[in-house]
C-alpha cells in the first residue's frame, strides 16, 4: 500500500486549517458587508453562523491531519 509523504500531509492540513481560520473571518463581517456578500453569492453568500460552522470543521480537520502526521495514533486506529 503507497504512503504519503509526510511533508504532504501537513503541507495539506496547513492549508485546510488556514481556510477554516478565513471561513471564521467571514464570520464576523458587518450586517453592511454581509447583506453585500449575500448578494454576490458563492462562498461568500452563507450566513455568518455557516461561515463560522464551516470554519470550525475545516479547522478541527485541519488541526487532526496535523495531528496524525506528527504521529498521533487516533482512538479508531490500531
């Protein structure tokens, strides 16, 4: 079974955890901003309380990548 490189994984798990710290940003836009972003819709069309939601899972999925390629064992893992 092929292995990832390790540089992979956290370069990865950086990169998810910085787009959930940027979905936690969104987060916290003025009512001005976010009526504006509602109407350009994508990314920036969810409600400040998705924002947030989204970033928390993509950081905490972020955070386990890391995690697991510094070595961590999982409680699923054997």
């Amino acid at each position: 079974m092929p292995v990832l490189p390790v540089w992979l994984v956290i370069l990865v798990g950086s990169l998810v955890s910085l787009f959930g710290l940027y979905r936690i940003k969104l987060a916290f836009r003025s009512s001005e901003e976010d009526e504006q972003a509602r109407a350009r819709g994508g990314l920036y069309g969810y409600g400040r309380r998705q924002q947030f939601l989204f970033g928390f899972v993509y950081v905490f999925l972020g955070v386990m990548l890391l995690l697991g390629a510094f070595g961590l064992k999982m409680p699923w893992q054997h």
